[in-house]
C-alpha cells in the first residue's frame, strides 16, 4: 500500500460518498493507463498495444490535505478520514467512437458518469511505442476525442430538439427553449464542444436535462518524458501545442510525466521530495491533478476534528452553513441550528479550540453563513 492508498476505514465508505470522480481518457498507446497505474496503485494492465484496457479500472485515492494531518496530530483521533477521489481509467478511444467503433460504445458510457475529464495526451517521441495514428500530433489527438464526444452530444440534442418540439404543441412558452436548442445543435456542429457556447443561467439549468459529454470540464495532462523535466519542459513543441488548446478552450493543463510518477509511487516520503526536488517539482503529478480538478470543479472542504474523528467533508464553494451540515447527515440540516466556526490558522495559532474560544476566534454563524476553505466546524442541530 502506498502513501497515498486508502487508510482501512476508508475501505467501507459507500461508493457514492465518495468526492469527485475523474474520467481519464485518451487514445491508445499515450501512457493512460501507466499514469492511472502510478496515481493510484490500482494495479491496470498496461501494455504496448492498443486497447489493453477493455473493461474500466477504478482506483480510489486519499485527497492530502496538509490542514488535516495537523489536526490528527492535534487531537489523535480515533478515526482518520479524508476526502477522497475517484479515478475512472477508461477504455482508449478511436475515430468513429460515437458510432461504435473499436470499444466507442463503452467509452461514452463510462464517461458519462465522471465529473471531470482528464486528457491524457501523448508529448513524447519514442520509436518502440507505437502510435495509434502513426506519429505523434496533439492536435490531431486531441481534436479525434473531442469531436467524438461532440457527434455523441449532437444526437442527444437532436432527441431533445424533437421531443420539446412535440410538447411545445401544447405549451408555446417552450419556443425559446428549442431555439437555444437549434443554436447550441448549430455550434456544436461546426466541431466546437459544449464548453464554448456562451450560455445564460437559465440556458444552463435547460442543459442539465441532457448532459452532455462535451460540457464536462477537462484538465489536459500533457504526458511527456523524463528528459524534458530534466531539461526544460517549455522547450518540448507538443507541449505547447496542447498549453495554446487548453488556453483557446478555458481549460486547464498540467505538464506530467507518467514515467516519472511510476518511479515514485512506491517510494517513501522523503526520497519521493528528493527525486521531485531533482526535477525541479514541488508536488506529484497526484497531488497537482487533485488540485486543478477541484479548482475546476469549484470544490472545497471544510473540516470536523475530536478525539472521535478528525474529516474532511467536500463541498462546493458558495455553499451555505445548513447545505453543509447536511452532507454529514440530512437530519443535520433539518433541524440546523448555528455553526460553531474557528479558521484552521486561528486555531493553529492558538493551539487549542479552548484557547482560541478564549480570543473569542470562535464565531457563531447562522443560516446564511457561507462556508469558508478550510472552516473548522461543529453544527449544532435540533430534530
């Protein structure tokens, strides 16, 4: 078990208390299921051809949270539970996907489910790794996936179109809902994915009836080789290929190198910061991943410490004190009755919760609190 595997409580927490779930996708042969492999000690084959991963693999991983590791060692809880992430590794991709080709029928479905996408996309030239098209192109790469899940997303607008077309005989007020339909099947059409229609509020909410695979944010992990760390990354042209798309797109990037996460995996703590200190790198490819997905995805935690258990709970920001309460548990939020609130750098300052009540750092928050990064929190409720 890695550092970064599951402590055994976290082994019985149901799947759908689980934070965030990612998708990583990719053409075959981009180094996918190595990087799924390192981040998450989960075990995938791997190998030098395309489609190995037929079925999805699904790895859990602790989120780190430095916040939470000071109040274990603050209150030596009985109970350890951090937020946790799903990674989905998902069958690699070919053209005519949503059509059916190749294994383009699984894919479709099992990114559906994810949250969010991770792009696994090739940067590096190596002659003994064959290539699904031949050669190595970003661009090309990146544009097959897109608009295989863009055609998908046009059938499905196309069904929508025709059944509020039908329900409109019967309810004029939908006029403007197929219009926004018609314009959003328009642009997609010219090969331009969901996340680029400019879309109001209540355009948004219409959308969310039919999810569409295109709208799902996506963190581009531009997958390069060991050399271009060593040397400089900014120098590597297919690096910068997929940086100008995920600029265009109002997407994220991230530089990584799946065979450099592979060699860490199973090292200990102190010579992993030493082999990524060598490189020039603060943090793994795990824990930058972990960060652009929840800044992508607007999360952020809030925590609960005693002797009983010290946890993170994930939430989405703007979230209200009872909304947050209830992710603990529903009659939390029914019967909310305030927060009691200490930022994580009071208390730590202060040393103790008792200490920080005596500063008078510990507020007393209502229903129309909005939870803070990092609030330490106890609810009080009354059912």
């Amino acid at each position: 078990m890695t550092e970064r595997a599951l402590p055994p409580v976290l082994k019985f927490i149901k799947k759908e208390e689980f934070e965030m779930k990612l998708g990583m996708v990719g053409l075959p042969n981009v180094g996918k299921s190595t990087l799924f492999n390192a981040l998450t000690n989960a075990g995938a084959e791997s190998a030098n051809y395309p489609f190995c991963t037929i079925d999805k693999n699904v790895g859990i991983v602790s989120v780190p949270d430095e916040r939470l590791d000071a109040l274990a060692k603050m209150y030596d809880p009985d109970k350890f539970t951090p937020a946790t992430l799903e990674f989905v590794d998902i069958a690699g991709l070919v053209k005519g996907a949503s059509k059916g080709e190749g294994l383009g029928n699984k894919f479709l479905a099992d990114i559906r489910e994810v949250d969010a996408i991770v792009h696994v996309v090739r940067c590096f030239d190596d002659p003994n790794i064959i290539h699904v098209d031949g050669s190595v192109n970003p661009a090309r790469d990146i544009e097959t996936i897109d608009l295989e899940l863009i055609f998908s997303d046009i059938e499905m607008v196309d069904r929508r179109i025709d059944r509020t077309k039908k329900a409109m005989k019967g309810d004029k007020s939908l006029a403007a809902t197929v219009e926004f339909l018609e314009a959003l099947k328009e642009h997609l059409e010219n090969g331009k994915s969901a996340r680029a229609f400019p879309m109001t509020e209540e355009q948004a909410e219409i959308i969310k009836e039919t999810p569409l695979l295109s709208l799902k944010p996506v963190i581009y992990a531009a997958n390069m080789s060991e050399d271009d760390f060593k040397n400089n990354i900014d120098t590597n042209a297919n690096y910068k290929a997929v940086c100008e798309i995920a600029k265009s797109q109002k997407q994220a990037v991230l530089p990584i190198c799946a065979q450099i996460e592979a060699e860490i995996s199973d090292m200990d703590d102190e010579d992993k910061q030493m082999f990524l200190a060598d490189l020039g790198l603060e943090v793994s490819g795990l824990d930058r991943i972990i960060k652009e997905g929840y800044s992508l995805l607007g999360l952020i935690s809030y925590l609960t410490a005693g002797k009983p258990e010290v946890r993170a709970w994930t939430i989405t920001k703007g979230t209200k004190a009872p909304q947050a309460a209830g992710k603990i548990h529903t009659d939390f939020e029914k019967g909310f009755i305030r927060a009691e609130i200490v930022s994580f750098e009071d208390l730590m300052t202060c040393g103790s919760m008792a200490a920080a009540k005596e500063k008078g750092l510990v507020r007393l928050e209502g229903k129309e609190y909005v939870m803070q990064d990092g609030d330490i929190v106890l609810f009080r409720f009354n059912v």
